[in-house]
C-alpha cells in the first residue's frame, strides 16, 4: 500500500506508540481496578486505549488520502528504521530494568539519555523534538526529588534549549513567572499534594 498522507502515518505512529506505551507500563506497574473503584492504573490505560485507536484510525487514513501529496508531505529528519529503532530502545531497556531492578523507571531514563546522545551525533535536526521531549521526563523524574519549583524551572531551560534563539534572561523570567504560577494554582488553587521544594530543603 502507498502512504499518501505522511503527515497522517507519523501522527497516527505517534499516537499509537505514547498510547500502547501508557497502557503497558501503566498495567504493569500498576493495580487497574474496576469502574467502580479505579485503580491507578485505570485512567492512564483507559486515556492511553483511546490515543492509540485514535492513533490507529489517523494512521489507516494516511493509506487512503486524497488530498493533494505535496501539501501532505512530512518534513522528518528521521526514517521509519529511527523510529523502530527507538521503540525497541524503550522496550528493551525499560523491560530489563523492570526485571533486574524491579522498576521500569531506570530503563526509561537510561533509553532516553541514550536516543538523545545518538540524536545529537547522527540527526542533529532533531535536536528540538529531543529536547521537548526531555523536558517533559526531567520534569517527571526530578518533581519528587526537586520540588515543584526547581523541577518546573528546569523543564523551561531545558525545553528552551531546542528553540532557534536561547536568551537566558527571558527563559530565567519565563521560569520564574511558570513556577509561581503552577505552586498558585497546583498547589494552593487545587490543592494538590506538590511537594514546592526539595525534602531536605524544610
């Protein structure tokens, strides 16, 4: 089959890859419940379900386009062979992890780490995609440890950095004025239970 749509075959890709992804590791690690009594696992498997159908149905219209090829036409600096590259990166170092460590957690980390370095030496042009995408684990990973400040301080210098500019006195007052405001709202609006700063920080 030809793809005619490749806007719609790397969306419907992706939806379907952060999809399946949420529901395995969140059925894994996590108790599902019922509809009645949710579990943990039970919203994040049920959200991830429905991006991958999503994903799925974006992903069968590609073959099927009959909008004009060249307004469709994907502008990647990376193959399909990337892309199942870092799939099976994920998956193999976040299964291993969950068998030697007991958590998927390090594999993940050390997956991502490992993409990003590859990405800089032999794809250089996705250096953005790369850094939007770490900001988003540095901010999951470093929210316990680091508080919600520093954590969301770091993810706007590190998200930052796959712009075409980098003025550091407009990202530090972006940081600040998003840390305020995520403690206003999260924490004091919501009430939800952020720790703001560090443990050992009290």
């Amino acid at each position: 089959m030809q793809i005619r749509n490749e806007k719609d075959f790397w969306a419907g890709l992706m939806f379907m890859g952060f999809g399946l992804a949420a529901v395995i590791i969140a059925s894994l690690n996590y108790q599902m419940g019922s509809a009645v009594r949710m579990g943990p696992a039970y919203f994040p498997v049920m959200l991830g379900g429905l991006l991958a159908i999503l994903g799925l149905v974006v992903f069968l219209r590609a073959f099927f386009s009959k909008l004009p090829p060249e307004t469709m036409k994907a502008n990647l600096s990376f193959g399909i062979r990337e892309f199942i590259f870092g799939i099976v990166v994920f998956a193999a170092l976040g299964y291993g992890s969950k068998v030697v460590f007991k958590s998927g957690d390090y594999g993940m980390l050390a997956a991502s780490v490992l993409l990003a370095v590859l990405s800089f030496l032999y794809r250089p042009k996705t250096k953005p995609l790369i850094l939007i995408l770490a900001c988003g684990m540095v901010f999951a990973y470093l929210l316990k440890p680091l508080g919600l400040v520093l954590a969301t301080i770091l993810l706007v210098f590190v998200a930052a950095l796959g712009g075409h500019e980098y003025k550091f006195k407009e990202v530090a007052i972006l940081a600040a004025v998003l840390a305020v405001f995520s403690v206003i709202v999260f924490v004091y609006g919501l009430t939800l239970p952020f720790q703001i700063w560090p443990a050992n920080f009290y």
